[in-house]
C-alpha cells in the first residue's frame, strides 16, 4: 500500500514538473519572438530648439514624467529591478559617457524611443514607457529631447538585461509590460501643443502618466508587480474622490494622504508628482473628478 502511495506521488510530482517545464518554455519562446521582433516606423520630424527656457521646461519634464526613476538623477542609468525570478533590468545611460548612447545618437533616435518604444533597430526597448509618452505633444517631446541631448557624460556601464521565469511567465500571461512597442499606435502624429491650464482637457493629457498603474478608468485593482499593493481607486468612485483639491495637491506633493497615510514613493511616486505646477495639479484634479 505504501509503495502504490510513493508511486502516485511521484507520478504527480513528474506531472507537475512536465507542465512547469512546458508553461516556462512558451513563456521563453513567446517572450525571445517579441523581444526580437522588429517593427517598421518611420519617426515624426522634429524641430528642436534649445534656448534656456526650453531646456529648463525639458528638465522638469525629465522629473514629472519619472523619467529619473529608471535611468538615476544624472541620467546615467542606473539598476531598478534585480531579481533572479523577475529579470535584471537598467534605465540605460542617457549620456554620452562611457557605456551611454553613441556619439552618433541623433533626434530621430530619440523620436523612436519616447514615441514608439524602439531601439535603433526597430526591437523594442524593455519596460520603457513609451505607451505613454506617445501621447506627449510636440512641444513637450521636443523640450525633454532637447534638455537630454545636452546632458554631461555620465561614465557608467552595465551588464545586459536577463530575463528571469517569473518575468517571462506573467510577460507571456499579460501581467508584466515588458514590451510597451506592442501597445502604441505607430502611425498616430504627435499633437503640436496644450494650453497650461486648468480644464478637463489639459488633467487628460497629463493624467496619460497615471494610466500604467490606475488604468484609463482611474478606478486602480490589481498590483502593478509581485510584492506590490493593490493599486488605489482614484476615480469618483474612490475614496480620493472625497479630497478637496487642496487636500489632493498636499498629497501630490508630500506623499501624505488628508487620513495621514504615508505613501511609498516606489508604490506611490509624488517625489514625481510633487514637481507639478498648481496648475498642472488642479488640472489632473478636475480630470478625475469629471469621470
């Protein structure tokens, strides 16, 4: 009897095993074919101007965007997931420096990565958000190209990504935006410009940064990764809804909540949000309000 028992776990455990190998090999095939392939698209032509303004506007961009997050304050890059089981992954080096972009990396290149989420080659760039910095307008786009093509040279190499299991499995599953190129509509133009004001037009186009993690409803559910909270609810429905606009600007600016939560930056990130304008504030408000 004992036997019959070993023998029927065994065979269970050898099942389980099969199907774990077959789920893990799917997910490395179906993660290597979108990893390599690569998508034909032709840059939108820009004009960048570089006056002191611009360059000025293009560097709070380079925060309220979070682009500082992934690629480090000098934006010389830097290590922000490293994890056997979910990959290793790098906010590239943005410079000029030793181990950054080459010195031949020019406005078209640029243009290709923000829009469409593309390396030079046409194969998509890893986790860069670029579903969201298509809609970014000419204006903007232009200011944040034109600060990090002057940016000083960061010297600062790194290994390649590696993609773990975990990583491939919920890419394969939908879970993990590993690949924002898929998301984007590559013929779309970029709009010239928005007024700064505060309307429901201008909280729209800037609360396309809030989507990755609230959704397009605002209305938040499942966690944005493994170990992360649910993601809050900030439509009307939610509780955020009950905040006065003043309440939800101390809120985006100190990281604390009118009920006197403390927000993690890395689940909640208002060191991004604290560089908006009150404009800018009042504006996404006014958006969330009117869902």
């Amino acid at each position: 009897m004992l036997k019959r028992i070993f023998k029927i776990i065994g065979i269970t455990i050898g099942v389980v095993v099969v199907i774990a190998i077959g789920i893990y090999v799917k997910a490395y095939l179906n993660t290597e074919n979108r990893r390599n392939k690569i998508f034909e698209v032709s840059p939108q032509q820009l004009t960048i101007h570089a006056d002191s303004a611009i360059l000025e506007h293009g560097k709070r961009l380079v925060t309220t965007k979070g682009c500082n997050d992934c690629h480090g304050t000098d934006m010389g890059g830097k290590v922000f997931i490293d994890d056997p089981a979910i990959g290793l992954l790098i906010g590239t080096n943005l410079t000029k420096g030793k181990g950054g972009l080459p010195p031949d990396y020019n406005i078209n290149d640029w243009v290709r990565a923000l829009k469409h989420g593309l390396r030079r080659d046409g194969k998509p760039l890893l986790f860069m958000p670029s579903q969201e910095y298509t809609f970014l307008t000419e204006q903007d786009m232009g200011a944040i190209i034109a600060y990090c093509a002057q940016l000083p040279n960061v010297d600062r190499e790194f290994p390649q990504h590696k993609l773990g299991p975990v990583g491939r499995i919920l890419t394969d599953l939908d879970k993990f935006p590993l690949f924002p190129a898929e998301k984007i509509d590559h013929s779309r133009m970029l709009a010239k410009e928005i007024k700064p004001e505060v309307s429901i037009e201008f909280g729209k186009y800037l609360s396309v940064a809030c989507e990755g993690c609230h959704k397009k409803t605002m209305k938040g559910g499942e966690a944005v990764a493994p170990g992360f909270p649910i993601v809050a609810d900030i439509s009307p429905t939610g509780n955020a809804a009950r905040w006065t606009t003043d309440q939800f600007i101390q809120t985006l600016r100190t990281g604390i909540t009118p009920e006197n939560k403390h927000l993690k930056p890395q689940e909640m990130p208002w060191t991004m949000t604290k560089a908006y304008t009150d404009v800018e504030l009042k504006a996404l408000h006014l958006y969330l309000k009117s869902l």
